[in-house]
C-alpha cells in the first residue's frame, strides 16, 4: 500500500488510474507478474534488452515500482553498460530511487522469480498491449468528461479528441523487421508486370506522357508534392491529372478539397472536359451547340470513379480514417490533397506552425506507405519567388526547394517535388532559344528520390483550367468556332425540351 500511495503522489498518470478505477468500479488492464517476469529476465540475460527495448517504455509499466526499476535498466543501456543485479541496484541508487522500489531484497526477488528469457519478447507484448488498453481508458474517460461539461464546444471537443487519438496510434505503430528474400521476390513480380506493359510505366499513369516517363508513374507509397505560387494552376494541374487518371484509364481517385467546395470542384471538371468557359457555366448562358456539346461530353464525367471530399480544415486523423474506408470501399488507388497548408493536426499543441505542417507532411509520407498507393498533395510556395527580379536573369523566377512554405520537412518527406512553373505569368513569352512560351507550363521536377530530375512542357488552356500533352488535339471541333458567332443564346429549358440530344435521364428539364 505505502508503495502505491507513494506511486499516486508521484505524477498525473498515477492520479488518473485511481479516478480512473474509482469512477468505473473496476481494476485497470494490468499485468503485475509478467512485469516482474520481464525485469527479472532482463537483470538474468545480457543481451534480453534488445529483444524488447522497442516495445517497453518505463511507462508501459502499471506499477511504478516496475517503472523506476525499467528505467535504471533503460539508462544503463543507453550508457552500453552491463545489466544485471549489482548494476541495476547501483543504478536506483544513483537516482535515489533505491528505497523507494523496495531496496537490494526486491531486486533479488526478481531477479529469481524467472530462469530462462525464452518468453521474454511475448511476456512484453502483454504488458505493452496493457498499457496501451490503460491510455485508451484514460483518453475516453477524459472526453467523456469533457463531453459533460456544457461549457466545451462539441466540435472543438471533437477536434481535439482526434488529434489525441491519432498521437496514440501513431505512438503504436510499428512494422517487423523482415528478411529480404521475400521482398526481393515482390520486386522481381513488379519487374516482370511493368515489362508486360506497352508504355514501359511501373506505375499509375497521370496522362502526362513526358511527366510519366521521367516518374514511370505515380509509385505506390510515394509522398508526390506539386507546388507553385498563387495563380500557376495547381489545382487545375491536378484536375486534370484526376480527369485523365478516372476517364482515359479507369483508375479510382479521390480528391480532398479543402479550398474549394464540391460543386466548385466539379464546375471545374466541367469545365475541363466540355472545354466551355468557366463563366458561362456558371451563368448558364450557353448558345445552342454549347448546350449540345456539354450534354455529350460531360457524360464521359458520370461513370468517372472519382471521388470527392470538401472538409473544410481537414485533420490528418480525419483523413487517415477516410482513406482507408476510400481504399477499403472503392479501391481508391491515388489520393489528391488541394492542399497541404490548409490541412491541420488538430488536438496536438505545437510551439509553431511550421512544426505543425512537419507533422501533416511525415504523417502524410506514413499514410502512403500503409496504404500502398501515391499520394499527391498541393503545396504553396513563400513570397521568395516574387522578390527575385528577371533583372538577374530568366530563370530568377523559376521555383526552388528552398522556396517550399513553412516547412523543410515537406522536402525530406516526399519523394518527389514538382513545380509549377508559367513563365507567360511574369511576362515572359520566349526561351532562351527563342522559343514561344505563351500558353506553356514548365513541370519542374526538382526532387526525385528513386529516379531522374527534369522538366516537363505542358500546354495550359486558361480558359479551360486545363494542363495537356502539346501535341493533343483540341476537343472541340472547328465546326463548332466557325458557328460560334451565329449560335442565338438559349435558356436552358428550351434547349432541352426542343433537342434531341440523348441526354441523362437525371438531367433537371
């Protein structure tokens, strides 16, 4: 009793287990002997700390006499000092903890209670699969009390609830080492499928040609940054992108928009695919073949698998959750995130924000390798790129690492960073070769950790908010302009009532 009395007076932990236990009536998750059984085993064996040092922390320990004495045992390896016994005894008594774990007779117990380390990884696991039940009654027992409160906001209750939950689970999460001879295998498999393959990808195609044969494709696992200033066309860059993907390949995409909403996302679409201007899409004002031309083209959007989500202030907890029911449920294989800056870690304090946006951009890298499938997300530049002048040369405009806001982790974290680069935007209309560059996007790949750097000509259609290949076609056909100025303005309803066109079934008139 003194001991545990002495374990409450020691720090918050402790005080919540008691309310914990009071409140509920019932004893907490707990595993006293095998605690003794791992310290004994540890004190009795030289090498037995590495076998566990990665899944034991001191605090996964319920009694804190267990505690004080895992943590001598965790300094002395830390130091690469031998651990047993005498050791461990002199440990404690340097921190002064001796007494208080029950002297030199309780250390002897242990180390007597166990005579072999056979166990010793399995009798771990329990005890770290205890503590972790313990964390998940406290966490719940403090947002039901929260939740009584009146005075707390719900929603704040809820944000904060989830940035507590995801610290715990990313805390958790720990992959085994394997041995290579399986992976090596995997990767032949992978090998031998991209040879199959006609356009010699290994990956998913974004609809960029020259784009996809410096990448291969969008990897799986792969953290993609496509960044640019304000106004150089990213989401129109990734729309695009998500458009060729869902419409020319099948593949499932998602899209999370924390910018703009649904019906702004899916006007943009719209707008890419019917090539009519964004304006009058939004008035409705069309002339008679723009009506016929939307009806027939926008059908090839119906079907498309993609899928979008306008979470305003997206949490990386909330995204991780729908992921993977979007993975799970409709086999999305790429995620869009529009974009990274607005995205937030809710629930966790930070002492900036660019330590916040490190943590969204290494959960993000995290949130790819679980799923096994490329995850694209917008990024915003600083203002670095505007104070540098043309005056120092044609290419003081062209976006750099270093210009990536708020945060150098979102350079370590991905794996390949793309910019944005219009050079028509800062009222530069020729190369250095003499080439026209009006109407042309420069994709600079400035980071590609498993391949080549290089950039990549795309022509942009403004009007369209659409990014294409300089050697497509134009959808609409020319007959289509020449009759352009000719074509009277109809309402809507008129048209639809008085066409023949096979329209959908779910149309408004």
């Amino acid at each position: 009793m003194a001991i545990q009395n002495n374990a409450n007076s020691k720090g918050n932990t402790r005080n919540s287990k008691k309310t914990n236990t009071e409140e509920t009536g019932r004893i907490q998750p707990q595993a006293r002997e095998l605690e003794e059984a791992v310290l004994g085993a540890l004190m009795l064996e030289k090498d037995a700390y590495s076998m566990i040092g990665e899944i034991l922390t001191p605090q996964s320990f319920y009694d804190k006499t267990h505690e004080l004495i895992f943590t001598a045992i965790q300094n002395l390896a830390i130091q690469q000092r031998p651990i047993d016994m005498l050791t461990v005894v002199e440990q404690l008594r340097k921190s002064g903890d001796i007494d208080t774990v029950g002297g030199v007779p309780y250390i002897a117990q242990l180390s007597q209670k166990v005579v072999s380390s056979a166990h010793l990884e399995y009798h771990a696991r329990i005890v770290a699969q205890k503590a972790l039940a313990r964390e998940l009654i406290s966490f719940s027992s403090v947002v039901a009390s929260k939740a009584f409160d009146e005075t707390n906001d719900v929603d704040d209750l809820m944000q904060e609830a989830e940035g507590q939950l995801f610290e715990i689970s990313q805390r958790n999460v720990k992959k085994d080492v394997v041995a290579i001879n399986p992976i090596i295998r995997e990767a032949i498999d992978l090998m031998t499928e991209a040879a199959k393959r006609t356009d010699g990808l290994s990956g998913l195609q974004s609809g960029f040609n020259d784009l996809d044969k410096i990448t291969s494709g969008w990897q799986n696992s792969d953290l993609i940054i496509i960044a640019a200033r304000p106004a150089m066309g990213k989401t129109a860059f990734v729309l695009s992108m998500a458009k060729n993907m869902a419409v020319n390949f099948s593949i499932p995409v998602a899209v999370f928009s924390l910018e703009m909403s649904n019906v702004q996302l899916v006007n943009r679409l719209i707008v890419n695919v019917t090539e009519i201007p964004g304006e009058k899409i939004k008035s409705g004002r069309l002339q008679q073949y723009e009506w016929q031309q939307l009806d027939q083209k926008v059908k090839q959007l119906y079907d498309a698998p993609i899928f979008v989500d306008d979470t305003p202030s997206l949490s990386v907890f909330e995204l991780r959750t729908k992921a993977r029911r979007l993975v799970k449920e409709h086999k999305v294989k790429c995620i869009i995130i529009d974009y990274l800056q607005l995205m937030n870690a809710s629930g966790m304090s930070f002492g900036s924000r660019e330590q916040e946006v490190s943590i969204i951009s290494r959960s993000l890298k995290g949130l790819a390798k679980e799923l096994n499938i490329p995850i694209v997300a917008l990024s915003q530049l600083n203002r670095s790129v505007e104070s540098r002048s043309i005056k120092d040369g044609p290419d003081a405009k062209r976006p750099q690492l270093s210009d990536l806001r708020e945060s150098g982790a979102i350079e370590q974290d991905a794996d390949i960073v793309c910019f944005i680069h219009r050079p028509e935007y800062y009222k530069i209309f020729e190369d250095s070769h003499g080439n026209d560059l009006r109407g042309k996007a420069e994709i600079i790949i400035a980071k590609h950790r498993n391949g080549s750097t290089g950039d990549v000509l795309l022509s942009f259609k403004h009007e369209y908010v659409r990014f294409q290949n300089l050697n497509e076609d134009r959808i609409i056909e020319e007959y289509q302009s020449r009759i352009n100025s000719q074509a009277d303005l109809v309402p809507a309803e008129k048209f639809y009532r008085t066409s023949t066109a096979n329209r959908p079934e779910d149309m408004p008139f």
